[in-house]
C-alpha cells in the first residue's frame, strides 16, 4: 500500500483530496490538527508518533524531523543500497506529500504583531518535509498547493500513478513556494535587527500575464510584492475597462505617488510618468478643473487620479476627455454609471487611508539590482527652508512654492515646475540641462508666468535659469542649493527682486 503524509496550515479541500487518496488505497499518515480535521471526517488516519515511536514536543517544533520520516521520502527507488538501507532500518516509502506552511507572511501582515508571534510561525519541519519530497520527484508527488489537489486525483484516477512531468512541475513549484517563504522570513528578520544585508533575496507572486510590455514586441508580466501596501496599483481594485498594460501601470503607479503628497482635494493628470497638471480645490471639482486647465491638450489619453469620491459632476467632466484610467477612493453610482458607458476607459478604486507609508523600491540594472528608501519626506514643517535673498517671500508665495515643490519631486530630471497656489502653470521634464528646462515650463505656462513661482528639483549651476525666470514675470523660487555658483544665483534674483528659498535638499527622479 501506498502512503502519503499530510500536514497542512491552510485546510481548505484537504478532507476531500484525503478521501479520493484512500480511494485509491492510499495510506494516511498525518499530525496535530489535520489529523483532527481528518479524523472527525472519517478518514482513515496514522498518528506521526505511530511512525516515529516518538512523540510530539516542544508545543509541535519537533515531530516531523526524524529518519523514519525522511528516509520515508529522500530513498531513492532505483538504488538498491538506498533500498537496503530502508529495510534495514524499517523505513517505509512516502509516496506522496500534501504539506502547506505555518501562515507566516499573514502573521507579520498584522499592525499588532509581535517579534515573538512572527517567530513561532516560522515553519522549519514542513519545508524540510517539501525539500526532501521534492528532491525525490522521481518517485513521490509533493503537494504544497490546493489548486493541485485534482490534477493529482484525476492522474491517479486514469493511471494509478502520476506522471514524472506533473511531479517535476510540482517539485519546482515547491522550491518556488519553499525560496518565497525563506524570502520573507529574511526579510523580516534581516529589518528587525537593522542590518545591511550582504545579499538580499526579494519574491514577488504573478498576479497577470500582459499583452505586451512597453512596447508590443516584449513580453511582461506583472508580479505583486505579498507584502504590498493597501496603497499600491497592486492593490488597487479594477471596477471596468480592458486589463492594464505595462503602460498604464507604470504611469498609475507614478500618478498615485504623485497624489499622496497631498490631505486637500487634489486632481493629478499624467502622462509618460509625468505630471502634465496638478490641482487643489476646496473641492474635487475646483481641484480637478485646475488640474485640466494646467494642460488641456497633454492630458488626452492620460491618467487621472482623483483623492476623493468621484461624484457625477466630475464625471461629467472626465466623460468629455478620452482617458486610459481614472483611479479614486470611490465612485458615486451615478459618477460610475456615466463613465462606464465608454468600454475601455479603466475605472480603479484605491483605498487612500494609508497613503502616507513608503517603503523601499527597487530598479532593475544590466546584472543588477539598486534598493533605495522612497523619495518621502515631510516637507509641510519646512525645517530646513532658508531664504537666500534680499526679497522675502509672502505667505501666498511660501503656499505656492510648497505646492510646486512637492511636484517637481515627481518629474523626471532635470525638471522645472512653474504654478501658483492651486495648481501648476508649465512642466518642464527631463531635460539634459535646467535652462532647457526651464524654458519649457515657462512657455507653457505663458502669460500666466508673470507672478509665478517656479521649482526646481536640483541647484541651479549657473544664473541662467533665474534670469530668464525673472524675464518672464517669476517672482519667487524654491530650489535646493549646494552648488558652487549659489551665490552668482542669489546675486541674479536679488537683482530682479525676486525671493529665492533653498531647501537643502534635492529631488532628482531619473
């Protein structure tokens, strides 16, 4: 008679794949609450301890790891000194495995969890069980996924046995399932203790495949951090529309970013990962008209993101421009019946309450990887905001220059923002030099510059971006400071009479 060892976290479908085993004259070995669960449905069931001669200890660390177990799984069936050492030694064979881990990444999930709860899930007798079975695949079948329950069931059922590619695929599957599980535990305590690790080892689990990539000639697909924040693209709800391509994530993800910098209402319109307008209102519908008119052409076939409830008036806006996506905590069931009549626009909810964390983020390079904290500060208390210049800056100035620069953080360098109180004026993104820049958020914004504040996500190297700025009508700056030619800057602005603020620190987004 076959045997197989079940010992499962996660119970869901286990007493119906242990019956269709014992169908197929499957011996059940088992442990502590699956056996339980087992028992009291009626099947059929070995104690651990009957196998062992050695009974459970320590609150259930050790039970498992014992010869007569994992001789049961690693003895090869086609050496015959590995089946002579068996019977010497009274091993019998495991022919199947159906073990799930201790619900670690659930456990550390909790706001309330303690280092000493997150410990005791660290399961060290299951995926010693999972590694030996599936290091064994030529002879027994591992199972670590309920989804895999019938597959195994229909082949025994058809052949009496499972096929070596099925139990290949299910070995790999358990060293996949067996490296994410080690990846999170080190992760955790690798935080706890403050290190900076010598290596780092990150697991991500599938959560579609894509069309295409960033562009149609390359594949992509898209994987979710299982630790994922509330707020995240990754967690965002999809109400309607076509599934988001590679695109349409990126500039989602960079559109949210960009929201969370601000508690007021805000209307945040991207495009290519850039801001093309942002706007604050005392309402969602002032926040978003600011955000349009900030740039009326550049947000056609953009993304929209939304901090409040979308109501039909906003809706009716929105409904007037083609869009990709509109992401917002929640639409009214008016708001949502109006824009889902457009068949592909994407309509996504997003739970705000936790927008204010940032964690790490990570870029890939050739043969590489960079891990870097997120770009997030407080910059509400400005406590390292100094004013260079001899013109002070007004209260309406410092608002709008504290406005402008919590957007230039999130336009690709060298970046310049020019904008008012309430919203931005001109962008200019990504150039290889900040006069260039410069000259292409001011033009944008046109007559509106005169007045203006602008940013700047980096120190200027020379006074040529203040002299033009103050040519058109600029009357204050907010930059970083730190260049050599700081002062040939402050000179430049002083001769305009325009207030300069340094921040101390800098924001490039490459």
């Amino acid at each position: 008679m076959k045997r197989a060892l079940i010992s499962v976290s996660d119970k869901t479908n286990i007493v119906e794949f242990a019956q269709a085993l014992v169908k197929q004259r499957v011996e059940i070995i088992s442990t502590g609450g699956t056996k339980n669960v087992l028992d009291e449905a009626g099947v059929p069931t070995v104690s651990i301890d009957e196998v062992t001669g050695f009974p459970e200890m320590m609150d259930g660390r050790v039970k498992t790891l014992h010869p007569l177990i994992h001789g049961g799984l690693l003895g090869r069936r086609d050496l015959d000194s590995h089946l002579d050492a068996m019977k010497e030694h009274n091993i019998q064979p495991i022919d199947f495995v159906c073990v799930n881990l201790y619900p670690f990444k659930e456990t550390i999930s909790r706001m309330d969890v303690t280092p000493e709860e997150a410990i005791e899930q660290i399961d060290i007798g299951g995926p010693s069980m999972l590694r030996s079975a599936a290091k064994n695949f030529a002879s027994v079948t591992v199972v670590v996924d309920a989804a895999d329950y019938t597959k195994v069931i229909e082949e025994l059922q058809t052949n009496g046995q499972t096929s070596l590619e099925t139990r290949k695929a299910l070995a790999a599957k358990v060293f996949r399932h067996t490296a994410s599980y080690d990846a999170l535990i080190a992760d955790y305590l690798t935080e706890l203790s403050g290190e900076d690790a010598e290596s780092v080892t990150v697991t991500y689990n599938k959560k579609q495949s894509l069309r295409y990539g960033e562009n149609s000639h390359q594949s992509a697909v898209f994987y979710e951090d299982p630790m994922a924040s509330g707020f995240s693209i990754a967690k965002a709800t999809q109400l309607h529309g076509k599934e988001l391509s590679y695109n349409n994530i990126k500039d989602a993800d960079a559109a949210i970013r960009m929201a969370r910098e601000f508690d007021e209402p805000v209307a945040v319109a991207v495009k290519h990962m850039n801001p093309c307008g942002i706007g604050i209102g005392e309402t969602i519908e002032e926040a978003f008209n600011r955000a349009y008119e900030a740039d009326s052409i550049s947000i056609f076939g953009g993304i929209v993101v939304i901090n409040r409830e979308v109501s039909l008036a906003v809706a009716e806006k929105l409904h007037q421009i083609f869009l990709e996506i509109v992401i917002a905590p929640s639409f009214s069931k008016e708001a949502f019946d109006l824009l889902s009549s457009k068949k592909n626009i994407r309509l996504l909810e997003l739970d705000f309450s936790k927008a204010a964390e940032a964690g790490k983020e990570m870029v890939s390079v050739l043969g590489g990887l960079l891990i870097q904290a997120q770009d997030w500060i407080a910059e509400s208390d400005k406590p390292e905001w100094k004013v260079v210049t001899e013109t002070k800056p007004t209260d309406e100035q410092i608002k709008a220059l504290a406005l402008n620069w919590k957007v230039v953080k999130h336009v690709k360098s060298n970046a310049i923002v020019v904008g008012n109180t309430t919203q931005t004026l001109g962008i200019g993104a990504g150039q290889m030099n900040r006069i260039g820049a410069a000259k292409i958020a001011i033009e944008q914004a046109e007559d509106q510059a005169e007045g203006a504040v602008l940013a700047s996500d980096a120190f200027f190297p020379m006074d040529d971006s203040v002299e033009y700025a103050a040519r058109h009508g600029i009357k204050a700056i907010i930059q970083p400071g730190g260049s050599i030619k700081d002062q040939a800057s402050i000179d430049k602005a002083n001769e305009y009479g325009i207030a300069m603020v340094f921040t101390a620190t800098r924001h490039f987004r490459h």
